[in-house]
C-alpha cells in the first residue's frame, strides 16, 4: 500500500522548476503530482506554471519540449473551466 503524502503548493512548484530544466524522468513526475493535487493548485500558480514553461522554452533551455507544451495546454484547460 502506498502512503500518501501533503504536499505544498510551494514545494509543487519547486519539483516543477527542477524537472522543466531536467534531462531526466522527473518531468512526468512532476507533471503527474501536479494533475493529482490540480484542485488544490490557485489560478494565480496555473499562470505562473504556463509562464514559466514558455520561458523556457524561449530560452532554449526546456527539456522534453513535446510534454511539457502539452502540460501548459492542461493547464490552459483547467484555468478555462475555472472561468
């Protein structure tokens, strides 16, 4: 049986910052905890998640390109069905 943990908004965003600049599995991790708390996640933290990828993705520096737009397109659903 898999034991539950809280986590933080803040601690949320922390894992996103380390995995969109990761060359690694950590990106759909991180993507995955994301979806499975995103009725906790406020519109203000969706925003700064989608920011945050485009960012990156105009610095050049995103890894696994593909899955994180994907991720900022969900995150553009979501805060639409917010509305």
């Amino acid at each position: 049986m898999e034991q539950r943990l809280a986590v933080t908004n803040d601690i949320l965003f922390f894992a996103f910052r380390y995995a969109l600049g990761s060359s690694s599995d950590a990106s759909v991790l991180v993507i995955g905890t994301i979806k499975e708390n995103i009725s906790s996640v406020k519109e203000f933290d969706l925003r700064k998640y989608i920011r945050e990828i485009y960012e990156c993705r105009n610095s050049g520096i995103i890894t696994d390109e593909a899955t994180w737009l994907d991720f900022a397109d969900y995150l553009q659903d979501e805060l639409r069905s917010r509305e």
